[in-house]
C-alpha cells in the first residue's frame, strides 16, 4: 500500500521533496508502526534496566493522561539522581502521579516541558524549575514533524500483543503517534490493565526497543457529586442549546458532566472530541448517543484520549464502536466543520466585559493550557451546516464569591480564546450570545449572566471602559 509520503511524492514535480509539515497533513505517519519489521524483537528488560539507555543531554517523551507509564517515571528519577545526570529535557501533555521528574533535588538533572499543564507541573512551572508552551492541542504533532522537539527516547504504556504482535496504545493516542515514530528509542510499559483501543492506537511490537512488564492500575478521574450551580449550568446548555443530531465534544469536568447527564431524553446524538469521560457511556447504553448523522467516521464516537473511571476504560476496552484517531486529526476545525450541529463545550476561568477568556492561567500562574479549547470553538463556528455552536460555560463565581466576568482580565492573564472567537458563554444565570454583538452590547449580555451581587459594579466598570452605558440595542 502506498504510504502518504509516497502518494504526496507523485504530486509533487521531479526533485521537489515534501516538507515535513506536508507529509504531517497527509498523516504518513498513522500506518507505520503497524507494519512488523522483520527480524527486531524488543529486548524484555525491568523498568531499572530500559531506562539505563537514557544520558545526559537526551530529550524524553512521555505518554500521558491515564496512559503515562508509572511504572517508567520512577525508575527515569532514580536513574537520574544515582548517575548523577544533566540536561535531560522531558515533553509531554499532563501527566498523572507524583512527576518524580520535578523534584527539587532533580533540577539540574531533568527540565519538564508542558504541552498542557497538569497539578502536578503548576508548582514547578511557578517557581521556575519546569517549562510550559502555549501550543494549540491539534498542533503538537507538529513540533514533531518540524524538528522542534527530537525525542532520543520515547516512554509509552500499551497493552500486551495480541497474536499479531499488535500492542493498543489503549486511552491515549493524540500526539504519541508523531512522537513514536520520530524517536530514536521506545521503551514501552505493558500492562493487561491498559484496554485495548482502535484506530491509530496499533503499534506492532518489533517497533518498540524495550519491553517493561508492569501491572498497575490506570490513573482514574471519578465523577464528584454536582453542584446545584454545575446542574444550572447543564440545563441552560442541554436544553437550550443541544439539538437532536447534533454532534457533541467536551472535556472533563463538572459542567460536561452535568450536560450530558440532562442529554438523555436526545436522539441521535454524536461524538467528535479530543476527549471524553463517563457521561458519554451513560448516554451509549441510553440509545442517545447512536453517531448516525455524523459524516467522519459515522457510526462512530471518534476520540483522541480518554479519562475517567475504570467503568470507562472496560467501555472502550475492545469496542469497534469508539474510534482513537490521532490528535492533528481529530481536533483539525476542517474535519470538525464536516459533521452536522457541531456543540463544543469548554471551561473556562474568567471572561471580560467584551468576550476576551482567560482558561489556562490565574493571572501570570500557569493552570492548564489551550487544550482543543480554540480547535473546537473554530470548527462549530465554521460549521459547514451554520448550525455549530460554539460554548464556553462556568460558575458565575469563584469559591471566594469573587465574579467570573471581570472588568478586565487580571494582569497577565493568557488570552486563550480572543473576544472574536467567543460565541456563547453561559453560567448558572443564562446564557450570553456574543457573535455580531458590538463591545456594549457584550458587555451588556455578559452582565445579565454574572452574578447578582456584581452586575451594579460590573456596569460601572463598563461605563468607565467603555464610555457608555452597556445597552441590549
């Protein structure tokens, strides 16, 4: 079969060679670590031992969400501080666990590199010990296929072979693909608790170097009880503006939660997301969620990685009806533009008067990152059937009772979805609908969702701003 790279080749005049980026767009690189390679077997070799090949200088991947490789991180700190290693860089999307890597003691042997920040960077990235890029979710592949990061060893979890000699990349799949096959050296953890998933998640054994035995139970994210803000929040979204068909994205959290928790009297509905966690199993086993209407991979919840409880890791465990593709595809806004009633759901921290988000930092620190935030919002506004909706949701407060929708964001605040993006922003109070609204009308919308207790000061800060009452007309 003709791989991307060659199909791309043909296209292109004699002597005229493809850039990276350009064999990324054709996803070359989601078929080859299928094929076996004949002869290579991975050495079978103890955590201790596989990490041993790491030295000073190197630069190190890690798989994570529920798939980062605690059984690898440990033994990676331990082998750094006992041979006394310098200069070792680490990239990675959040990781879960304790981060050995960024230890007070390891700061001159490893630099953590986030590419979206878990809890357990915040500190370090705070006191200057660890890194953390701004990047678009969809575009982290790229840092692959243009040479920014070059990965010496890759850290992966998967699942045992099958009789192929096929290992599942199982729950995370997104940037891993284009980090696998620009390293130099993969060192993959198995484990029978890792389920195993389809799509671009097959990797053929003879492409992994050393193979580590680990038995340990996946990282869970276990749903807390809602709130009756979080439950407000979900109604106003599910009734108002979830439609039959429509194809649904949204992260973890509360408030996803508590939308599809009020999505089971739908039909038809669909899955396109980055991620997803329990709600959507729910809704599967209700017959709400069927993929019938999607045109990418219809018939089919298309994911990139997963987090939640056990009960969704047997879900996808095997299961034709989820579908792990890689993250450049699944978060492209052209691909996500394909599907009918595209509904994007995001979290956020804090909004101004005129539409600007803040969702990855308080203030100057550092909370979490773009994610698939800006991928998602683009792909339902540009909806090919101009029935996507673009949503962004949170409490009204912070648990100090301080307003959400501020007057200005704080200083040094990242602007992670521009007032031109904003679409709907929807809190406990309503839901304020900013696309083609001028900057008073913004601000007027928003003022009717925030807070009774701020919406007096809140229009004052308008009228200083912007030099005229805020007004619905």
């Amino acid at each position: 079969m003709m791989r991307g790279r060659e199909i791309l080749k043909n296209l292109l005049p004699r002597g005229v060679h493809p850039s990276p980026l350009a064999r990324a767009l054709f996803h070359d690189y989601a078929p080859e670590p299928c094929y076996p390679i004949p002869g290579k077997i991975p050495k079978k070799l103890t955590a201790e031992e596989a990490v041993s090949v790491i030295k000073s200088g190197d630069t190190v991947f890690i798989q994570g969400a529920a798939a980062t490789p605690r059984g690898l991180i440990p033994a990676l700190a331990d082998h750094g501080r006992k041979n006394k290693l310098k200069g070792v860089k680490i990239h990675h999307i959040h990781t879960e666990g304790e981060a050995e890597y960024n230890a007070p003691d390891l700061v001159e042997t490893f630099r953590s590199n986030s590419l979206f920040t878990g809890a357990n960077c915040r500190v370090p990235i705070a006191e200057g010990r660890a890194d953390f890029t701004p990047i678009f979710l969809g575009e982290i592949p790229k840092l692959f296929f243009q040479g920014i990061i070059k990965p010496d060893v890759c850290l992966v979890q998967v699942t045992p072979a099958d009789r192929h000699g096929n290992h599942s990349l199982g729950t995370s799949v997104d940037c891993v693909r284009a980090a696998l096959i620009h390293s130099k050296y993969i060192i993959a953890q198995v484990n029978s608790r890792m389920p195993r998933t389809n799509g671009d998640a097959v990797i053929h054994t003879s492409h992994m170097d050393a193979l580590v035995h680990c038995e340990k139970e996946l990282p869970e994210h276990k749903a807390k009880p809602l709130t009756d803000v979080e439950k407000m929040i979900g109604k106003h979204i599910a009734e108002n503006l979830v439609d039959n068909g429509a194809t649904m994205q949204m992260g973890i959290g509360a408030i996803p939660d508590a939308v599809l928790a009020l999505c089971g009297n739908h039909k038809d509905l669909g899955v396109h997301s980055e991620m997803f966690s329990d709600g959507v199993v729910d809704l599967v086993e209700k017959g709400v969620v069927t993929n019938r209407f999607k045109n990418v991979e219809q018939g089919r919840i298309v994911v990139s990685f997963i987090i939640g409880s056990r009960r969704l890791f047997d879900f996808v465990d095997d299961n034709p009806f989820v579908t792990m593709r890689t993250i450049d595809f699944v978060n492209r806004e052209s691909v996500i533009a394909q599907n009918p009633k595209v509904t994007a759901i995001n979290s956020c921290i804090e909004v101004d008067l005129v539409g600007q988000v803040c969702s990855d930092s308080i203030g100057t620190r550092v909370y979490s990152g773009f994610g698939g935030q800006v991928d998602f919002l683009r792909g339902a506004a540009l909806g090919y059937d101009n029935k996507g909706k673009p949503i962004l949701a949170m409490p009204s407060t912070t648990k100090k009772g301080e307003s959400k929708i501020v007057p200005t964001l704080k200083p040094g605040a990242g602007v992670v979805t521009t007032r031109a993006h904003a679409h709907y922003i929807v809190t406990e109070y309503g839901i304020a609908y900013l696309f083609g609204k001028t900057l008073r009308q913004r601000a007027y919308e928003l003022i009717q969702i925030a807070h009774p207790n701020h919406r007096e000061s809140l229009e004052k800060s308008a009228f200083e701003r912007l030099k005229c009452m805020p007004c619905k007309d």
